[in-house]
C-alpha cells in the first residue's frame, strides 16, 4: 500500500463532541476524535473512515487494540481488547467486544487495515472515556431552593431569577485526572477559577425530565490548580421551570424550581482519589444579575447586582445562603451523547434606524435563533429594552403579533462604569429585527453582534447550482434547520411554542442529514419518542413531550419509524430499529385496535396540514389552525408502515412477525383500492394532489393504473393549479420524488423554480430568508404563521442531492456503503456542484451541461462502490478522461436504459463526458 497516499480516520459512533485534531504517523495522515467522554454502553461501537488517491480500495480485514492507558496499547499489552486480524470488510458499527467497561474507565483504542491495495500502518492512538454506569456511582447531592424569593414573580408570566453556587477547595497534590460530572436544571453554566467552562451555551440538552435526564462530563484536568480552586455554576430555568406556570396543567408539564448535581471526581499522581461533591457546604444566591430567564419572555440582567469575583477564589459568601437539599427528578440519569447548542455564527447587522423618538429599529439581514449581544457606555440605572421579532409592520413598526403571548424581550441595566458588553445566557430569540429603546445615545450597527445559536454538529453537505433561485431556497433551508435545532428539532424558535412535534420532521429528517451531522440528535429524538409511549402504546404528537398530546394518528406519531429508517438509510445503523421495534411494534397493535376496520385506518387528526388556499387573497386573514382528518391519508401512511416493519423485523431478529405484516400489507392495499379510488375521475378519495400522489409513493396503486393516476396528478398540477402545488404537510413530503421517478424529473423542476404563489420561491420573493410556515405566510391571520419552519421543505432537499446532485445510498447496502449517482437533466438547469460527508467520506458529484456534451467529475470513498449512471446514446458516447470504456476501464459497463449508460466504479476520482446529441 502507498501510505504516502492513505489516509485512516478513526471515529466513535457515540461522540457526543464531533472534533477533530490531525496529526501524522509514518506518513498516514490520521484524522481522530478529541476524546469524547460520558459512554454508557457495554459495547461502543467503532468505526474509521480511508481515504486515498488510488482507485478501486477496499478493505479486506481489520485489527483493533483497545487498552487502559497509551503504554499498553500494542498487541503484546492491550488489556481491554485485541480483535486479532478479523478478515472483514467492514470499518462502521463495529461493536467493542473485549473485557468489562466500568465507570469512568478510559480506553485509548487504535486500528489498522488491510485492503485491496496492501496493508496499512496502525493508525494514531484515540480514547474515549466511559460514563457513570450505575445510579449510586452519583454521590453528590441534589442541591438549590425550591421556591420563589421576594423579588421572583411565579404567576402566569413567570419570572424566576437564576440560582448561582459556588465551592472552594484546596489542592495540594498533583493531578492525574479531573472530571466533572453536572446535571443542571433545566439550564447551567459551570465555571471553574473565575473562566467559563466550555463552549457550550444552553446545557445540557432538553428532555421529558419525568422520563430520563442528560448529564455532561468536562474534562477539567489542566484547569485545576494547586492551591485555592473555586467552582461556579449559574443554574437557569431552561424547560424545568416551565414558560408558563399556574395553567392548562392537564396539557403543559411543570418539573419545579431549579436544582444542581455536581461531581468532580479528582485522580492524584499518587494513586489516591478526592471527590468535590454538591452538599449543603456548597454557598448560594439567587439575588444576582440574572433576574429573570424564560424560554418565552427572554432575560432581564441588572448589572447593578453583579457578584464580581463570585467564581474565583476568595470571594466573600458570608451572605450567601447555604442551599436546600431539594427532591432528585423523576427520570433516570443518561450520558448526553448528542452535542450541547453553541454559538455557531456572529453576525454583523445591516441597519440601524431611528423609528420615533427612543425607538430604534435594528435588522440583522438574517432571521435566526440565538440572541444579540451589546456593547454600550452609560449612567449607572440606564434600562435598555430589547424586543424581538421576524419582520416589520408597514409603517416600519416591530411585528410581534405572530409570538402570540411570548414577550421576547431582554432587558439590560447599566451599572455605569465604562463599557460595558452584555448578552443573555438562559433564552434565546427567533428574530430578523430587534427594537431598541432606553438606549443612552444613539446606537450604531457597531453597538451589536448577532449570535447564531445552534447545536454544534458539522456541516456535512454542500449544494450549488445554475440557478440561483435553488441556491437561495438551499440557503433558506439551511437557516431554517439550523434555527430550530434545539437539543431536539423544534417546529419554530420565536413564538410561545417551540415544540418538538413529529410531523414537522417525518420525512424532513431524511433531508437534514444531506445538509447537517445530525445522527446524534436523531438517535436522542428517537429515544424521546419511545419514552412519550404510554403502557398502551399511545405515542405523543410532541416528544419530549411537554404537552400532552396524544391525538392518536399515523403521520405525526409514525415519525417513530421514518427516524429510525433515516438512520439505517443513511449511516447503516440498525440499533435505532434493534432497540424500538417493541415499542414500534405495540404503537401499531393500539392503533389497529382501536381505530382499523375493515383494512381502513379509521383515526386521524390533522389531515394535510396546512394546504395552501387557492389564491393568495383567499387566505388573507384566515386561520391555518384548521384540521381536517383523512381516512385516506391515515390508511395510506398505515400501510407504509407495515411495510416497513416487514424490513424492521429482519433486521432485529423478528422474522416471525413477517408474515402477519404481509398478510395485513394485503389485506390495507385491496381495501384502500376499493374504498378510495374513483373510477370517474381516475383517482383517489376527492382527488386532491396529495390523496393521489400518497397512492403512488406508498405503493398502493395497482400497476395497470399508474400511468393514468400519474397523468390525474399532471393535470392537477398543469391545468387545475396553473403548474403549481397545492400540497400541505403530508403532500410535500412525497411530490418532488414521486413526480421525478415516475418520469416527471421537469415538472418537479418546475414545481422548484416557482415564483408565484404557492412555492418556495414565493416566499424568497417577498423576502424571506428562512422558510415560512405557510404557503401564505404574507397573508394568513398572524397567530400560528411562523416565519422560520421546516415542515414545508417536505422532501425538496432530499430532491436536491438525490436527484438533481445524484448522491443517493442504495438500498441494497445501505449507509452510502454503495451509492446510487443518477442526476436528472432539467431544462433550465445547466451544472450542480455538491458533496456529502458519508459515514465513509466524501462523496462529490459536480456536473455541467451544454446542449451537446455532459462532464461529471465525480469522488467515491475509499471502502464503497458506486453505481452510476450517465446520460448518453450510446456507451462509445461515453469517455472516462479521454479514454472510451472498455473491458481494461476501471468503470465497469452493466447496462444501458432509456438514453443512459449505467457504470459501476470502485472508490477513486473520475471525470466522465458523454455526447448528449
């Protein structure tokens, strides 16, 4: 093997931290995770990726060393685990199989392989740590003040000020290792010596608190020091002190007052072990500069009541109080192992503008999540308020109607002495726009930063095209997810909601994973999902589930399977469906039971969310909070699960249950067949787009009708709605697909390339950037009419990378371990740039069209293969470089159909060019 030329990247499928550092080892370039810590499984499953410069690489065996310190990491010591040469190809999921993993054991881990191409050199060495794996591992104590103080408002608009603790302690021996292991609720910040620890923001990430708890574990070894240390952690109200407290209580969960547990858990050079526990030694106030913090309100800081020097060193606590031992949560502690939210992106504002007397009207440019930050000189006592929102009136005013009773505000008071910077740390805001006032002076641009706060997970996918509308449509939707990413995927980040509701996401999860490392949360959201299940089965509309919404229906609810199919599709894990297939299992059996008849699913709840009135004017002032239940469509998404369970049970070792889904699978397609179609008008229930377009993607039309139902749904889109959509929720999750493999790649173009109402591009032209709500967003009545959603992005960026870039995982071997390249060719469209970090590298595909000739260059990993597909007359139209394909060619002929040579290749770099006329 040329080591000059192969690279190995090792990786940890349960990181919670995806960095990387880069170093060098007999000239193979190892990339290798920055130590994630907080793993509570037996067996972490490990996994690298190769890369090289050569072609055709893949990988015939593996060997793996796993061992409790970097000395004894060789294969004479390894005293964790030596897989010997396993003779594989398989570098993803592999499960640790050595000795027992206890508590807090750390474990340095290195690889080598063999390939197509020769033997590798064993790669640099990795760690990770294990977590807590049992409850009385936890030896601190549930400390805080569970109640209100006097200047504290727990009305309806609840006002809490945040809880501050502090803990000195004396180091007088060497340190070997530090952690700290801290779960604060429901938001914390923790500093050690006077310095924030991290870079997180809004920790640690959010759940049902009755059901389960995330810990972090921080790795404070070089910032301990010998001598006086000093622990700080500020404690914020997060979603444990709800938004609202004293109402709808049989909808809206309330956890109670704030609370801290803490460990840090000191190792000495000598052998010998400390530990600095949260207990009542610990001191604590709650009459800081925090005054109040709400997801909803926003945060009002008071300089004045700054405790300078509160976390370092000698600072003086006489007045502080000793804290309360308070009831531990309900739910049971895990490791958080998907990222905690961080600033992602400061962002400079574009104007700054005088509305009346005291009012200023800032605009960031961008409608984003997170907050602003201000740098202001003043009088001790100056108030400066600032409210938020998504766009303007028309005389210039702050719109906030669309934030219902949120008042997204945050309000700062001067101390006076300078400068001064400030920005909130407990809330964050959905806004474009802020208004300013009680501002002393006048405010400059300068004044302001905007902080973008989002989960810290990698961007692994890039999209650009000739057309620029596309481009600006992919940059709204990148915002947009990017926005409602908040430990957990939430419909909107401005108004007094904000909740993680599974219809948003059904089949919009596939989409994100092109743009966003969003495995992690996904396998967090899933789990969520299995802990709203009922002992009966019934699943919640929202998970966490904050409010209880159990409305029984398959196309929220059934988001439990597509986040599970969207993890084996495109990372190959199957552990997601292993560990929920029970629970999968028992939510269809309640829903059969209570609501199938006669192979129709009777029960529904929200029908086509959101379908778009027929005209602009139409829906002017008009509620979109209007549910209107399909049998059809609950029957519909009934029998895709079924079928996918079918895939689910052979997956996880439930074989026997194939045939009853088989039988059932029958049993649905002849009664929706016989119910819904309508011979007359040669298609399904009131034949609306998206009641036939569901017959089509969920399989459920007899082949004898398809060509005819394909041309009812043309003509709907064609003739009855003037060459647009008039899909809601549901209809958007299929219709780019669905048009495109059933030969209508032109009208989905189309369909994308709208100005006109209803499209996305519509609402790029009235200036949007993120994606809206609704189709009307410019019109509809205000109170549920987000200007930053997903759910109507449907299944368009799916459609960008799968068909227009052809980036698509094949079925057969799933996790991009074979990739399916077949671009479509639409009128209008004259190149497509894009890439996507695959579980085994990057795979790019960047193609150019003229009238006459087609080039694609395109990448294959190291370790996958691709099927590929090119656009030509004939195979001698084909050239890979300058050289024709022929039997000595590294792509490899297979077929050709419908004008297009279809090539398999092995990993490598290529340039192919056809003659299209």
């Amino acid at each position: 093997m040329n080591y000059q030329r192969t690279i190995i990247f090792l990786f940890i499928l349960f990181s919670s931290f995806i960095t990387f550092s880069q170093v060098k080892v007999d000239g193979i370039t190892c990339e290798l995770l920055d130590n994630p810590v907080g793993i509570e499984t037996r067996h972490p499953r490990l996994g690298w990726k190769l890369e090289s410069d050569q072609r055709n690489v893949l990988q015939t065996a593996f060997q793996i060393l796993v061992a409790s310190s970097p000395d004894k990491l060789n294969e004479d010591a390894a005293d964790f685990w030596n897989s010997g040469k396993v003779a594989s190809g398989k570098s993803q999921l592999i499960a640790y199989e050595g000795d027992p993993l206890k508590s807090a054991d750390n474990c340095y881990w290195k690889v080598k392989v063999w390939t197509s191409k020769g033997e590798s050199d064993w790669s640099e060495t990795a760690k990770w740590s294990m977590g807590l794996l049992y409850y009385k591992d936890w030896r601190a104590r549930w400390i805080g003040f569970d109640r209100s103080f006097p200047w504290d408002d727990d009305s309806f608009y609840s006002r809490l000020s945040a809880r501050y603790f502090r803990k000195e302690f004396e180091l007088n021996k060497d340190v070997q290792e530090a952690k700290a292991y801290i779960i604060g609720l429901g938001l914390y910040e923790l500093s050690l010596n006077g310095e924030k620890v991290g870079e997180s923001v809004l920790a640690p990430t959010p759940t049902d608190y009755h059901q389960n708890i995330m810990y972090n574990i921080y790795d404070l070894t070089k910032e301990l020091k010998k001598g006086q240390n000093a622990l700080g952690v500020v404690v914020g109200n997060g979603r444990y002190y709800t938004m609202r407290q004293h109402y709808k209580g049989y909808k809206i969960k309330n956890f109670g007052f704030p609370k801290l547990l803490f460990q840090l858990e000191i190792k000495y050079t000598d052998g010998t072990t400390e530990f600095i526990l949260s207990n009542n030694s610990w001191k604590g106030t709650a009459d800081g500069p925090v005054r109040s913090n709400n997801e909803y309100d926003g945060e009002e800081y008071d300089a004045r009541k700054e405790l300078r020097g509160w976390n370092a060193p000698g600072f003086d606590d006489g007045d502080w109080l000793e804290p309360e031992y308070v009831e531990q949560p309900d739910g049971k502690y895990e490791a958080q192992l998907n990222p905690n939210m961080k600033i992602l992106k400061k962002i400079k504002p574009v104007s700054i503008r005088e509305q009346s007397p005291d009012k200023y009207i800032l605009d960031l440019g961008q409608n984003i999540a997170g907050w602003l930050q201000l740098k202001v000189n003043g009088a001790e006592g100056d108030t400066i308020t600032m409210r938020f929102g998504e766009i303007q009136q028309e005389d210039g005013e702050l719109f906030t109607t669309n934030l219902r009773d949120a008042q997204a505000t945050a309000k700062y008071i001067l101390k006076g002495e300078g400068t001064e910077t400030w920005e909130p740390r407990f809330v964050y805001f959905g806004f474009r726009y802020v208004e300013i006032t009680g501002w002393p002076g006048k405010p400059t641009v300068d004044d302001f930063v905007g902080k973008v706060v989002s989960d810290d997970m990698a961007i692994q996918g890039t999209f650009t095209t000739s057309n620029q509308l596309i481009n600006q449509i992919y940059k709204n939707a990148h915002w947009g997810i990017l926005s409602n990413y908040k430990g957990m995927p939430v419909d909107c980040p401005q108004r007094n909601e904000r909740q993680p509701w599974l219809g948003d996401r059904t089949v919009g999860c596939y989409g994100e994973n092109f743009l966003f490392d969003n495995a992690a949360l996904y396998r967090k959201w899933i789990d969520d999902i299995a802990y709203s299940q009922k002992s009966d089965g019934a699943i919640s509309d929202v998970a966490p589930a904050y409010w209880r919404y159990y409305s029984d229906n398959m196309s929220w609810c059934g988001t439990f399977l597509m986040v599970a199919d969207m993890l084996y599709q495109h990372t190959g894990d199957t552990e997601p469906i292993v560990k929920h297939y029970a629970a999968m299992k028992k939510w269809l059996n309640y829903m059969e039971d209570r609501y199938l008849e006669g192979g129709i699913m009777t029960k529904d709840s929200y029908g086509d969310w959101c379908e778009p009135p027929a005209t602009i004017e139409e829906g002017r002032g008009k509620s979109a909070d209007q549910k209107y239940p399909s049998q059809q469509i609950s029957t519909a998404y009934y029998y895709h699960y079924i079928e996918l369970m079918q895939q689910f049970a052979k997956l996880s070792g439930n074989e026997t249950d194939i045939p009853e889904y088989q039988q059932q699978a029958a049993v649905v397609k002849d009664a929706f067949q016989q119910t819904f179609y309508k011979a007359d008008q040669k298609g399904y229930g009131e034949n609306k787009l998206t009641e036939n377009l569901l017959a089509v993607a969920m399989g459920l039309v007899p082949e004898n009708k398809k060509d005819e139902l394909m041309q009812t749904i043309v003509k709907t889109i064609e003739v009855t709605n003037s060459g647009h959509l008039s899909t809601g929720v549901i209809g958007t999750q299929w219709i780019m697909r669905t048009l495109t493999q059933n030969g209508y790649a032109d009208l989905a173009w189309k369909l994308a390339t709208n100005t006109t109402y209803p499209s996305w591009g519509y609402m790029v032209e009235q200036g949007a950037t993120t994606i809206w709500e609704l189709w009307n967003g410019n019109t509809a009545a205000p109170k549920m009419n987000s200007y930053n959603h997903v759910m109507m992005l449907g299944d368009l960026l799916i459609w960008f990378y799968e068909d227009l870039a052809g980036i698509k995982s094949s079925e057969k071997q799933v996790g991009f371990k074979q990739i399916v390249m077949k671009p479509e060719l639409v009128d209008g469209l004259d190149f497509v740039n894009a890439s996507y970090e695959s579980p085994y590298g990057i795979i790019a595909s960047n193609w150019t069209r003229t009238k006459n000739k087609f080039e694609w260059s395109i990448s294959v990993p190291a370790n996958t293969t691709a099927l590929i597909s090119i656009p030509a007359r004939s195979l001698k139209d084909v050239r890979e470089g300058n050289e024709m394909i022929d039997g000595s060619s590294d792509a490899k002929t297979t077929w050709m159909e419908d004008e297009r040579v279809f090539l398999e290749v092995g990993s490598g770099s290529y340039k192919f060019s056809s003659k299209l006329e």
